[in-house]
C-alpha cells in the first residue's frame, strides 16, 4: 500500500488547496490505494513512463524514487528508459537515465 501522501499540502496547500486536496486524497488517496486492480510497482512503472513520454523530468525523479520504493529494479528500469528511447525520443530517455542512475546508485 502506498504511503499517505501529503506533499499537495506541503508544498501548495496554502496557494493552492484545491489542487493540493486532488493531488493527495483523488489521485495519492483513491487512485494509486487501487492495488487489487494495479500493484503499486506497474503504477509506478506506468507513471514514469508516462512522465519520461512528456518530458517532465522533476516529476519523473520524484516518481523513480518512489518506484525504487515499489520495487523496479535497476535492471527494470534501464530496460524501461532504453525501450522508451525508441518511441519517445532520444534526449528523453538520456535525461532520464541521468535521474535514475541518481536513484538507483
């Protein structure tokens, strides 16, 4: 099960509540507790492909180590960002092997 996340709250609560209320209890709190339907491992993978695909990289590292957390494995990964090159870009997936060799190291 994954953590109760907090960080909508923390870090924009005050700006923007009703942000932060989506972020931590719709999609942290009804959509990733989910697990009978997806494990919390291919959420993850799933999310930071998704993330990689779009580029958004600050969101990606936050992500990574929180799939590190789930369970992806450096060899997991690797083969994931290198499949990714292919259909998303190049410099993409060079980024992204620059936040996960952070991680998993």
């Amino acid at each position: 099960m994954v953590d109760k996340q907090t960080a909508g709250h923390d870090k924009l609560g005050d700006f923007a509540p009703k942000f932060a209320d989506l972020n931590d209890n719709v999609l942290f709190g009804e959509v990733w507790s989910r697990e009978s339907e997806l494990s919390a491992h291919d959420r993850s993978m799933i999310t930071i492909s998704a993330l990689i695909s779009g580029g958004n990289m600050e969101q990606a590292g936050h992500h990574m180590t929180l799939g590190k957390k789930n369970g992806i494995t450096q060899k997991e990964i690797s083969e994931m960002i290198t499949h990714l090159a292919f259909y998303v870009g190049w410099p993409k997936a060079w980024s992204a092997f620059n936040l996960a060799k952070e991680i998993w190291n």
